[in-house]
C-alpha cells in the first residue's frame, strides 16, 4: 500500500475511534475525519478538509480537544502553523482539566510550538503557564519563551524563582534572577489597611463563597469553607502563608475592598464583595 492510501486508511480508523458510539466508520463526520488526519500528521488531507468546510475547531466528543490541541501536543509545528492559518481558536479549553492548546504544548516540552502560540494569545495567564512548566520541567528554553512575552507580574516572576529556589533548579533561578526576580517577602500592614478587606465576597454566580476575616492582627480568607492564613507582599496582594497558592488581589475603591481575584495554580476566580444589609 503506497503511503498516501496508509496515510487515508489510518485516518479512517482513528475517525471511528473518535466518533459517536455506533457511528460508522465510513460515516464519520468531516470534522472527525479532520482530527483523525491531525493524529496521525496528514496535512495534505487536513488541509484538503478544510478548504472543503470542516471545522477548523472542530473538537473530539470525548473532552473537547481541538484539532489545534492535538497538534500542538504532539508538537506538530506544520500542522499547528496550518490550523493557525485557517483561524483556528488558541484559547478554546478541555473539560478535563480547562487546558488550552498552548498548555498542552509546554507541558509536553515543544519550545518551537510554545512560541507560535505565544505569539497568537494575548494573556498574561498563557505565558504564566509557560513559564511555570518551564520551571517545573527545569527547561530554560521554555522558561525564556514566557520571559520574553514580558507578560510576567513581578509577583509571578518571584514565585517562579522560589519554586526553582527550593526544587534545587540552579540554572532556573539563575535565569530569573536575570530577569529581575527577587525572592517573595511579606510586609507589615497597620490593621486599618487590613480591616478595609475584612468582609464577604460572592463569584457573579454565587456558586463560591470567600469570608475575610482579621485574627490576631493578621488576614484570614475561608474560601468555601477552608480558611487559610495569608501574608501582604503589597498592600492589596496577599499569599497563602507557607505555599504558592491560593493568591488574593484586592481591588480597592473608596477606600474598601470591592472585589478579589483568587487565583489558584492556572486559574483565576473573581469574587464581588457581597453589600452589607442595612440596619433594622
């Protein structure tokens, strides 16, 4: 069998793989067909599908990875530059986990793919993952991808040098160091500046709760009902004493906290402050 017709053949059997139960082989969708091609490198045939109407972001049924997260975590750069020519989304996520292709990429140590997508997604929170894979991976390379974004906080990029710091990542550290990171270091906050974002907050759709609370002179956050102890670095960013994770920033408005911003490892929850009742 010569290449080519392997190449379709495989194609087909990997689209039944990934189709509907029951669905034929040889009725499997375009879009199916297209991710079984991703699979298995057919680029003649991805590209073919697509200028005939399959979905760019066409998606498996089984947790909705694209075409463009297969790509990219199997460090396929040609493919990838392709389904990026054709529009395809670098921020559609898994229902595992809500990874994007980008995340797939950097976890699985693909630099070249990394900046491709890099270079089509805006947010801070694409190169933080970067930039945390490269530190957990202690690859510098993948590290230098997100360096040069320069979309890291400095908050971020003291985190990264900590996390490298303690895990014995010399070559790591050094790189941060480089970069202007410095080691996280709590501040002394007067309790009025702390008693301002004492108080409950609420996600927009009210399915998580935060209680903030100060005992003994010092914040403390219950976040759905798991209180943790947290330390200033500024005055309206605290982290959980001890660990990397979760982190408040406070948005402060007439002097009160108005809302915060939980993040934990890869994500970030806003939480509104929930109005006081009036009094009787």
């Amino acid at each position: 069998m010569k290449g080519a017709e392997f190449a379709g053949v495989l194609t087909l059997y990997v689209a039944a793989a990934i189709a509907a139960p029951g669905q034929e082989v040889w009725t499997a969708s375009p879009d199916d067909v297209l991710l079984g091609a991703v699979l298995v490198r057919d680029r003649a045939n991805v590209e073919r599908l697509l200028a005939q109407g399959a979905s760019v972001n066409a998606k498996n049924k089984e947790n909705d990875r694209t075409a463009l997260y297969f790509a990219a975590e199997m460090g396929d750069r040609p493919m990838v530059e392709l389904l990026l020519q054709y529009g395809a989304d670098v921020g559609a996520k898994d229902k595992l986990h809500g990874e994007r292709p980008i995340g797939a990429a950097s976890r699985s140590g693909h630099v070249d793919v990394v900046k491709l997508l890099l270079a089509k997604d805006p947010d801070s929170d694409a190169a933080d993952r970067v930039a945390w894979n490269g530190v957990f991976q202690r690859n510098v390379p993948m590290l230098d991808a997100a360096l040069e974004t320069r979309r890291l906080s400095p908050e971020t990029l003291s985190f990264l040098l900590d996390e490298a710091e303690r895990g014995g990542a010399t070559d790591v550290a050094d790189r941060l160091k480089k970069a202007g990171a410095v080691p996280p270091k709590p501040i002394k906050l007067p309790e009025p500046d702390l008693a301002r974002l004492v108080g409950s907050y609420r996600t927009d759709d009210q399915a998580r709760s935060l209680v903030v609370t100060l005992v003994d002179g010092g914040l403390v956050g219950a976040l759905d009902g798991t209180s943790h102890a947290f330390v200033p670095l500024d005055p309206t960013f605290f982290v959980r004493e001890g660990h990397r994770f979760p982190t408040l920033r406070f948005e402060v408005r007439d002097d009160a906290a108005a809302a915060v911003t939980v993040r934990g490892e890869g994500e970030w929850t806003r939480f509104a402050r929930v109005a006081k009742s009036p009094a009787p």
